[in-house]
C-alpha cells in the first residue's frame, strides 16, 4: 500500500481552518463523518480542503473526498499511536510550520491582506486555530518516520525486484548529464554603482516631497521584475532565509511609511518604504536598481576564472575546492556546484539545459572543464562560468549496472509502503472505528471496517 507513504506530501501544504468565513463558500450543516480512537474528522474538514484547492487551481482525482478521508484516518491512527509512545515535538516546530504555511497561503492568494479577507480572520487568529492540527500532524510524521527508520534493502532484493520486471516494461533513460560550475559574476564599475545610488535618492526626494508615489516610481523604475508590476510591494518574514539579510534588518528598523537611505544588498541597491508590520511578518515596497555591466567587466570574470581553470586543469586544485574558494553562485555553491532542475535533482536531460549551456555541452567531454563563458542568469546578472561534465550516460533502457540506485530506491520505497500496510493492517483493528455510510465503500476505509468487525467477532 505505497499510498500510506505519502500523507504527508498529500496533506503538506493542506488546508488551514480558514475556509469557513469571508468570501468562501459555507458549510451550512455539519457531521462527524469518521470517528477513530477518540478522534473525529469532520465533513467540514474534507470540504474545505477541497473548495481550497479548487480556489487555488488545483486538479483533484474524482475520489478526493475518499482519498482525503482516508489519509486523514491515517494521520490520526499515527497521531494516537505517537502520544501512547510520547514521542516528542516542541512547540517550536509547531511555530514553524505555521509560519511557512502562512507565508504559503499569503503567496497564493496574493498578499496578507487577502488571505485574512478569505478567511473572515486575522493572521493570529488563523495560528490559533489550526495550532491543534499541525500538532497531530507533526506527531503523525513523526510516528511515520518512527515505523520506516530501520528499512534496509540488499543487492539481491534489487536483483530480485528487477529481474521480475518484464523486458518489455523497462523504463527508457535519455541521455541523463551531471554538469557542475564555477560562477563569477561581474562587478560593476564605481562610476555605474554610484549612478544607481544616486538615482535612488533622486527618486526617494521626489517621492517624499509628494512630486510621485512609490508604487508608480517602483512601476516605472525597478529593476526588480518580481514585484515591478505590484508597485514594488513584497511581504516576507523576519525569519525568511532567503531575504537578504541587510534588506530585512532596515525594513525592520522603519517606521510605518518611512523611506530608508539608500542599502546594498546582494541584489543591487534599494530604497525600501515599510507599508506595515505584525510581529515577525512586514510589509513593504521597495526600488531596486541594478548597477549596469558592461563587456569590461565581465572580461574581468573571465580573466579571474582564466586563473581558477589553469590550476584545475593542472590539477592543483579540485573541482570542489574551487566551488568552495571562488564560486559565487548561492544556489549552487552549497551542492558542490551542481546545477539542478527545478525539483533539486542532480540529473538533467538535453532538454533541462538552459540554451546558453548548449554550445559549451556539445564541445565538451567528460572531465573536461570548458573555459570560462560569459552568462546570464535567471536574475539577470552577467558574468562567467567554468562548466565540467561529471557524469553522461547515454540513451538506454534500464539496467542494473547504469541504474542501480534508481532502481534502489523504487525497492526501499515499495518495502516502506509494505511495512506500512503492515502496520496499519496490524493497528487500526485495535482502535475503534465508525464511519458515516456515505464514506464506508472507499477503499482502504472499507478494508479497516472488516478488519476491526473481524476482531471484535473474534
């Protein structure tokens, strides 16, 4: 029952108790529709996480209903099962996962104010309200991790798995590249960065002596593309690791409406005006401007990596110690400077390679580190790289010796999902069960009724 492995992906990002008040649709009569140990799940709760996703766009299979219920079921049997073994969570944790699920569900309904309009609630009280739920949840997790940490696997169970696949239902590889990189972007010249400063405090003037707005100079002007169109409105919080540090020590430092000087960050220059603030969560506006970068500056990347290649090539220096000293990509330089897809995977196809990489991937072999060439990133800043193809495997089907881990990991998986259904089949017969008749014939719901009326018959 591979299924149980994923109730925690399922329900990851689920639905927050906020879907009862504001602009959404209302329950007008609710029922318990599943009871286990002393544990209710109401219709509500199936309900409202769908009307959820539908809002936000999301395909749902035709038994979600089901799904739902039944994923919820297990979340509380694991959830019952970690307090009778007192494992432990913190509300730190608790703290946390609020936290990124509101910032979650601010992002998709398009700011703060627009997620408390939804919800009929303030953000404090949307917390409140659902901080019972992302207990049991953690609990359940933890229960879940508790019954699969031990899983191990052996090289004849994957000989075993693979060899009973049919020939004919091997999977097909295209070819599949690990490529890695040295980035060294291109430092503007004093003269261009104090261009953009002060345009920045030329347009920081204008506003605050009322001659224009900040949304309409940050429309016009930003170098931000992310929050250009919005006025250059972002909302983050204290505790974001992804902002940088001194933008989010001088948005915090403002005053309701207050303009800051002119900061750097890692992104440019700004001017940043705060629109509002609750505890750990803000709301601002900003300006960003890019100093320009002109050819000479990224001859001069160039140039700096001209030198780190030599010593690479000389074999002076390793791959990974140069990504550690010079590399000066944030992304890449904490994964040995591997360039990933977008769900993190090492392993990118043809077709996965952004086109500036083309000319470099069909002139270099593996091993070879190609010399330094200029690029632009998916932000918009220039300057060089070394690529290095680590690894290409050729189009083919699957076999043991190029796929092996692949393979492995498809056997732990389906060995967890067994042990799972073990557990579940071994445990929900101990709980009570009751089920309203509209939900009795899904699936596993239906497998649990007859187990725990065989046991009570016995």
């Amino acid at each position: 029952m591979k299924q149980f492995l994923f109730i925690i992906s399922f329900l990851a990002m689920g639905c927050l108790a906020m879907a009862q008040g504001g602009q959404s649709k209302k329950v007008l009569a609710d029922k318990i529709i599943a009871v286990i140990g002393d544990k209710i799940v109401l219709k509500s709760d199936i309900t409202n996480f769908i009307e959820d996703e539908k809002r936000q766009g999301h395909e749902l299979p035709p038994d979600a209903g089901c799904t739902l219920l039944q994923q919820m079921m297990v979340r509380k049997a694991l959830m019952l099962q970690a307090q009778k073994d007192s494992l432990p969570v913190s509300d730190e944790e608790i703290e946390a996962e609020l936290d990124q699920r509101i910032r979650y569900y601010i992002g998709a309904y398009g700011g703060k104010e627009a997620l408390e309009q939804i919800a009929g609630k303030s953000i404090y009280q949307i917390k409140e309200d659902n901080r019972i739920a992302i207990k049991e949840q953690k609990l359940s997790e933890a229960m879940q991790r508790s019954i699969i940490e031990n899983v191990r696997i052996t090289p004849t169970e994957v000989r075993d798995y693979f060899e009973k696949i049919p020939k004919d239902s091997l999977r097909f590889y295209e070819t599949e590249l690990e490529i890695k990189q040295v980035v060294a972007y291109a430092k503007a010249s004093r003269d261009l960065e104090k261009y953009a400063q002060d345009e920045l405090a030329e347009y920081k003037r204008q506003i605050e002596s009322g001659v224009t707005s900040f949304d309409r100079v940050a429309k016009m002007y930003s170098d931000d593309p992310g929050t250009k169109e919005a006025g250059g409105r972002f909302e983050f919080n204290r505790n974001d690791k992804s902002v940088d540090g001194t933008f989010s020590s001088t948005a915090f430092a403002l005053k309701e409406g207050q303009i800051s000087r002119v900061v750097k960050s890692k992104f440019g220059y700004h001017v940043i005006q705060l629109v509002s603030r609750t505890g750990d969560d803000v709301v601002v506006r900003h300006i960003l401007k890019i100093p320009q970068i002109t050819d000479t500056e990224v001859n001069e990347a160039i140039a700096k990596l001209d030198t780190v290649r030599s010593k690479l090539v000389a074999n002076t220096l390793s791959f990974g110690e140069a990504v550690d000293k010079y590399s000066e990509d944030e992304n890449s330089k904490f994964t040995a400077g591997s360039i990933t897809d977008p769900q993190g995977s090492p392993y990118l196809t043809i077709q996965d390679l952004d086109k500036s990489l083309l000319p470099v991937y069909n002139e270099l072999k593996v091993g070879e580190y190609s010399k330094p060439v200029p690029f632009t990133d998916e932000r918009g800043r220039k300057g060089a790289r070394i690529i290095y193809i680590q690894s290409k495997t050729e189009p083919h089907r699957e076999n043991l010796k190029d796929d092996y881990n692949k393979i492995a990991q498809r056997v732990m998986e389906e060995k967890k999902g067994e042990i799972l259904n073990h557990w579940f089949q071994t445990k929900m017969p101990t709980y009570y069960i009751s089920v309203d008749e509209e939900f009795r014939q899904c699936g596993e719901v239906n497998k649990w009724l007859s187990l725990t009326a065989q046991t009570t018959t016995n």
